[in-house]
C-alpha cells in the first residue's frame, strides 16, 4: 500500500464511527420490533384474560 492509497487514522476512526451509529440505529430497530412483538402478545394474553405483568417498559 502506497501512502497515497493509506487511509490516515482520523478517516479509519471516521469510518468506524460510521458503522458503529449504523449498528446502534440497526439495534434500535431490532428493540422496537421486539417490543411491539412482546405489546402484541401481552394483548393476547389478556384477550384469553390470562394475568399478564410487562417486562417492557
């Protein structure tokens, strides 16, 4: 590699960074569909009016 072609450190920080606020926003997605799963569940509980106590905030 070519110091013309080698990325400096603040660019592989940079980079880093940026998959990192990728992985957050892709965790935060995942947690937002597993509340509404747990949501929809818990309905159904009470529906079939079994006792139900949240673990969701």
């Amino acid at each position: 590699m070519s110091s013309a072609d080698a990325e400096t450190i603040y660019e592989r920080v940079a980079k880093i960074e940026d998959e990192l606020a990728t992985l957050r926003n892709e965790v935060d997605v995942l947690k937002k569909a597993l509340r509404n799963k747990i949501a929809r569940h818990e309905i159904d509980m009470i529906k079939k009016g079994k006792d139900i106590s949240s673990i969701v905030d």
